[in-house]
C-alpha cells in the first residue's frame, strides 16, 4: 500500500510518500518566518502553509518517483495543533482525496510521533512503554499492540520542550532553544547548578516542568552577565540534566510498574543527546529493550503520519470529507 502523508500542525510544512515500511520520500520546510518572534505566530503559520503545501507535495511525489493516481491513500494531521494551520493540510487531502477517489484518514499528531519512533524499527514487540517528549507534550504511554493506547502520566504545567525552549530564551540562546542548550551542555559541567526535579510522589507518573524555568529564572536574576557568559555551558548542563533526570526516572518505574520490558522514544525532545544516551545506560543495566527513533524522525515530518495512517487504512479505518480540524485533539485511549 502507498500512503501520501501531510502534517501541517504547527510550524513544518510537511509531506512524504511510503510504501509499507519504506520511506519513498519525506519533505519537510520549516517555516523560518517564527524566529524573529521567538515563537510561532500561527496567522504566519497558516499563510506559510497555504503558499508551501502545493510545491511540498509535488516534491514529495516527485521524490517518491509515484502520481497522485498511484497513491492508494492519504493520511492527514487534524489535530492537536493550531486550528488554521490544521486546516490548510486537512483541506488540501480532501481536494486529493475529491480527485483521486482514495480514501483517507486523518491522524492524531502525538500518535504520529509515536510511529515515527516505529517506522524505523525492523522488528517491534509490546507492550512498550513509550516517553513522548515534543514542544507540547509529555506523556508516559503504555501501549499494547498497535494503535492501542493507555495513558499513564502526563505534565500538568509545561512540556519539557517548552522547558527546554523558554530556558533558552531566558538564556539569550534563541528558538526553538533545544537543539543549543543540547550543544552547549556537551561542553558543560551538569552539577555546577542544582536545579530542582519535580518528581511528585503522589502521581509518580506526572510531571511539571514550571517550576524548572522559574528556578532558571531566579538563579539567572542572583548572577551578573558575565558571569552567565562565563559559565552559560555549565548552566545549560544542570539545566538539562535536571529535566532529563526526571524523565529517566519516571519512565523506569513505569516500565517496571508495568512489566513492559521495552521502552521506546518519541517527539522532539527523543533527539537530546543526554536522554537518548542516559536511557541507553540504564536500559542496559536493566535489561530492557529500547527503541530509539532516526533523528530525523524526532521532530515534526509527514512520514510519521503516513505510517500512522498506513496502519488504520489497512485495518480498513477511514475518515468522512465532513472531518474537522481538533486544535485539543486527545489520543485516543484503547476502550475509551
Ligand atoms: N536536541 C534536543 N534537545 C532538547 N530538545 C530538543 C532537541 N531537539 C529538538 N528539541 C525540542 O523539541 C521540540 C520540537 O519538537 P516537536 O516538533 O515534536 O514539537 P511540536 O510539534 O512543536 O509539539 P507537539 O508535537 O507537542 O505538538 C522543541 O521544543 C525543541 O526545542
Ligand atoms: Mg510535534
């Protein structure tokens, strides 16, 4: 079967073309419009879209070698995500969809970065317990066979993505700020600063992330400019360490609470180095199975949503052209 999937949830424009497991061909453009703002201004974000989503798709077909006739289904984001952006995608499928006669399916954004961890795994077993850390989410997940979802945890204030992104802009580092505070902790002692770690014992699959910026912020208040200059490595590095520690932690217990003897990454955050290299670590000492996605696949692309729609498009699941757009769309839990 060959799926051509769309994301346009925030802001990547984004499409790409598989064939089963294979990825034919996965164009992404990311709108650089946002960074003079420190953050995506979705009027921009739904322009962009508009004036991308025609050459993004020819290229994606054009890349994958295929026609729109061949394609045998679509697979589009709905949601969550900013509502006009959203519909730009979820409008374009459907003209495809007018067109080709081909049915199509759309598709929960948060489950699409868990097939991006799946898509490029050659062999996968649940139950699993995945950890999906993107700029709007943070989730324990436990799944138990494909497209069957329970959710265990999930933040109650920040993501770590927001973490790691307002940290940088509280740092001067730009947007989005993970991919630097990443860099720069490399070169950075993570014990200069004891950041707090929130690991609320009374839900001890939650989490909170508010309270890390704020603490960022007032240290950063106690210290003079030079002295954030002198030591902006070692600053990354306890901050970074003090967000990834909790997420290590939790996600252990889980997979233990569990009896899940896989865990598996997924969102944005799954490119940090020291989360993909400290879960690594204990996996080991644990004796768990760990999944980790290709780098490309972290952060936002249509091949995760292809995938995704691959799989409910082959258990014979497809959407009516009257399917809107769901800014706070949930996923959807097995049995709910
Ligand atoms: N190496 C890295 N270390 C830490 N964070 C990173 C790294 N690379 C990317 N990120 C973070 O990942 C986030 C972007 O991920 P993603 O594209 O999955 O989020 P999103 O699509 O904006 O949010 P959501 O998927 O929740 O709707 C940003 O917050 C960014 O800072
Ligand atoms: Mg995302």
């Amino acid at each position: 079967m060959i799926v051509l999937g769309i994301e346009t949830s925030c802001d990547e424009t984004a499409a790409a073309v598989i064939e089963e497991n294979n990825v034919l061909s996965s164009i992404i453009s990311s709108q650089e419009v946002h960074a003079q703002f420190g953050g995506v201004v979705p009027e921009l974000a739904s322009r962009a879209h508009i004036r991308l989503i025609v050459p993004i798709v020819e290229r994606a077909l054009k890349q994958a070698d295929k026609s729109l006739h061949e394609i045998d289904g679509f697979a589009v984001t709905y949601g969550p995500g900013l509502v006009g952006a959203l519909l730009v995608g979820l409008n374009f499928v459907k003209g495809m969809v007018t067109a080709t006669g081909k049915p199509f399916v759309g598709v929960n954004h948060i489950e699409g970065h868990i097939y991006g961890n799946i898509l490029s795994q050659p062999k996968i077993e649940f139950p699993i317990i995945f950890l999906i850390v993107s700029g709007g989410h943070t989730q324990l997940v436990l799944m138990e066979d494909h497209l069957k979802y329970r959710i265990i945890g999930k933040t109650r204030d920040d993501a770590v993505g927001e973490a790691f992104d307002k940290g940088a802009k509280l740092l001067g580092l730009g947007y989005p700020g993970g991919p630097m505070i990443d860099k720069l902790a490399q070169k950075g002692d993570p014990d200069f600063v004891k950041f707090p770690r929130a690991m609320l014992k009374n839900a001890p699959f939650d989490f909170s992330y508010s309270g890390l910026k704020t603490s960022l912020l007032v240290y950063l208040k106690n210290i003079s400019e030079e002295e954030k200059q002198k030591h902006l490595n070692d600053i990354c590095a306890s901050y970074q360490k003090a967000a990834v520690e909790v997420l290590i932690k939790k996600t252990l217990l889980a997979a233990r609470k569990y009896k899940a003897k896989r865990i598996a990454l997924a969102g944005g955050v799954a490119a940090n180095s020291l989360l993909r290299s400290w879960l690594q670590k204990v996996c080991e000492q644990e004796g768990l199975e760990l999944y980790l996605p290709e780098l490309k696949y972290c952060t936002d692309n249509a091949a995760m949503i292809a995938r995704v729609g691959l799989e409910y498009l082959k258990h014979g699941i497809t959407s009516p052209l009257t399917l809107n757009a769901y800014p706070a769309l949930k996923l959807k839990e097995a049995g709910k």
